[in-house]
C-alpha cells in the first residue's frame, strides 16, 4: 500500500485546487493517507562496543543486498557485503502471492547472508523486507520458512521507515546551500518521495538535522534544528512492478513512453507536485538512490567497470540524464543487454526505472542531481549506531 504523509502543502506554499489521480482501478494499490508517526526502537541488549560490527539485510521486490560494517568516526567502514538478483516480485502484481521459485532464490541468497553473519560474529542486525513481502498475501508464510531455514527473522517494514532510512543514508551528500531537497528512492517493487524544507537549518547543521530524521517525520520541536518534512510518497511502482505492467507492449518506444507518463500520473498525490513550476530555483536539490540512478550515472561517466567512488556522489543534469535515456532506447533491447555498462542483472529492468527517472525530472527539472550510491542499507546501520551512540557525533 501507499503511505503518505497527511496535509502536505507543499515547500513554497499557496492554496491550490485538490488534484484527482489519474489512476486506472485496480492498477495499483489505491493511496492510504495518515500521519506520519516515528517508530520507536530500543537499544540492543548490552553496552555497544565501538568496535563491533553491525549488519543491515534489505530484502526488496528484485533484490537481497546486505552490509556488515562498523562505526569510524561519524561514518561507516564496510567489512563485507552482499547482493544478489533474487526476483522475489516476480509474477506478484497477476498472482498477489509469491511464488514457490521466488522464495527459494530468496532463501538461497540469505543463507549465504546468514553464513556470512556467522562468519562475523555479528550481534547487532537488522533484517527488513520491503514492498513484496508488504503486498504478498503469503508474506507470513514466506518470513516462516525463512525463519526455518536460515533461523533469520525478518522485519517487513512500513513505508514509511523505509523512505526514513533512504533518506538518512544521503544525509552526508546534501550541500550547505540546499534548502530544498527531494530525496527519491526507486526500488523494485515501490518509489520512495520525500520531499524537505531545510531554509530555517543552518547551514552547517542541514547533514546532522537530515540524520536525525530517522527518529520520525513529524516535524516535533526539540533542542536541535529540526529539518522539515513537507510531504512524502510512497509509490507501489518500481522498476519490477512497473515493467509487468507493460510487458505486453510490443515496441519499445511506446512501451517507455507509457511507463513514464503512467508514473507521473501517480505524483498528483504528492503536494509539492502541485506547484512544480516554482521549483526549479537556486537551493534546490534532488538526490536519487537506486540501482538505476547509478546505472545512468556509469554509462554517463562512460564506465565499463563500474566504481563506486566515482559514481557516489556525483552531479547530473537533466539534459545529462536525457542523453543517456536516449542512447539506451536507440541502443533496443538487444544492444542494451550487451552493454557492459548496464550489466546482465539490469538490463531488464533499465528502462522501467529510466522511465520513472524521466517522469520525476519533467516534473522537477534540475542541474543538481545528486547520484547516491546508497540506500536502505546504509539508512539502518546509520540509525541502529546512532541510537547505540557509536558514531563520533554521538545520538542523532
């Protein structure tokens, strides 16, 4: 389901007529409106170790990453990691349950997590399931006979947490002159909005005052600046369930141009929406974390091996990403699935999230898009040292 956060309106606020989503029935799930509350979580049994490693596992519609690191200083030292095409999603939007392929692939990968876990001596983790298991009418089913196999037990998380966490994970790329920020987070089964206000932040306290988010988006006053979240969505379309979606669409042109415009017809829900047009100004940033952001980020960069340092952290333009969209669709299905730069496990899924990518840029145009390799993983090692006080910063 879509989580959203209630009475957004806006970053530049003014009255607006309400807008009436354009979304078929039964296409996807309908928008749930609620307040956004924080979820509390208690500290681990025991005195932390500033030395001790801590893991993260996201288990998504597509994939099975996880990271095991320890603190150093206010950021994170990576141990080991993990990631593996598991396709968890796959046939969901027809069946509404996961297949018996599916969760084998899934389980298969997390007993090499699990082994991994062992390996390190890991006691501080956390375990989180995303969109899939949330829609899957066998998610319990499928968390039993993880639990069976591998002795793991999953956390299938709200959306609300997972858009909390993406968005701690970028704190460290967001500039002192942001005032604006859209944090985007597209996934295999959901696309993540967030959209904050950081004018009243100074400067050299709008990382740590994104960083604290992870306690909530409810904007509560305390003895620290507080960012401000102004809305945020969550989408039931990622790269995953929205290729499905269109996998009977025969030309490719038309099957990319129908997933994009089908995508920004979901953004009516999401206030700053409304007044798009008074964003695109000095302050205004977008970071975008997701496997396709850095996929365009490579083949941009002309990267036939892909580097992580030289991808985290860069700068695009919409004029940037246009170009390499339009190489991919005059490259078709064969030539982009012989493409080094997109890499085997992408190909199919490229265009999806291209097209998701497209929609959001019509909507915000910008010259600082932020690349974030980073995400839900990084967001829960952040938020279990912040809350164990391991970071050199101390508690966010």
């Amino acid at each position: 389901m879509s989580r959203k956060r209630n009475g957004g309106d806006g970053p530049f606020p003014r009255p607006v007529a309400p807008v009436t989503p354009k979304i078929e029935p039964g296409a996807i799930p309908a928008v749930e409106r609620r307040p956004a509350t924080p979820t509390k979580t208690g500290p681990a049994p025991g005195k932390p170790d500033p030395d001790e490693l801590y893991a993260a596992l996201d288990l998504g519609t597509n994939s099975c990453r996880m990271l095991i690191a320890q603190p150093k200083g206010s950021q994170l030292h990576v141990v080991d990691s993990f990631s593996k095409s598991v396709q968890l999603g796959q046939g969901l939007e027809a069946s509404g349950r996961l297949s018996r392929a599916s969760m084998a692939r899934a389980v298969g990968a997390l007993k090499i997590c699990q082994k991994k876990l062992q390996k390190h001596r890991v006691e501080r983790a956390r375990l989180v399931a995303t969109e899939a298991c949330r829609r899957a009418s066998n998610a319990g089913e499928f968390i039993n006979l993880v639990r069976r196999e591998t002795g793991l037990q999953l956390d299938i998380i709200e959306p609300e947490e997972e858009a909390r966490l993406a968005v701690v994970s970028c704190a460290p790329l967001v500039s002192r002159r942001t005032e604006q920020l859209l944090v985007v987070d597209i996934g295999g089964g959901s696309t993540e909005l967030v959209w904050i206000d950081l004018s009243r932040v100074p400067k050299m306290e709008r990382s740590k005052a994104i960083m604290r988010l992870h306690h909530g988006f409810d904007n509560a006053d305390d003895v620290f600046p507080r960012a401000k979240v102004v809305d945020w969505i969550s989408i039931p379309l990622g790269v995953a369930t929205l290729k499905d979606l269109y996998d009977d669409v025969a030309d490719d042109g038309a099957r990319f141009a129908l997933m994009s415009w089908y995508f920004e017809e979901q953004l009516a829900e999401f206030s700053p929406y409304d007044d798009a047009a008074e964003q695109a100004r000095e302050g205004f940033q977008i970071i975008g974390t997701s496997g396709t952001v850095t996929t365009v980020a490579a083949s941009h960069l002309g990267l036939r091996r892909y580097d992580r340092n030289k991808v985290d952290g860069l700068r695009m333009t919409s004029d940037q990403i246009d170009t390499v969209i339009n190489g991919y669709l005059a490259l078709g299905p064969e030539g982009r699935r012989r493409d080094p730069r997109i890499g085997r496990d992408r190909q199919t899924l490229i265009m999806s999230g291209a097209a998701i990518l497209q929609a959001l840029l019509r909507a915000w145009p910008t010259d600082r898009l932020s690349v974030a390799d980073r995400g839900l993983r990084e967001g829960l090692l952040y938020a279990q040292m912040s809350r164990d006080g391991v970071l050199e910063d101390g508690p966010y």
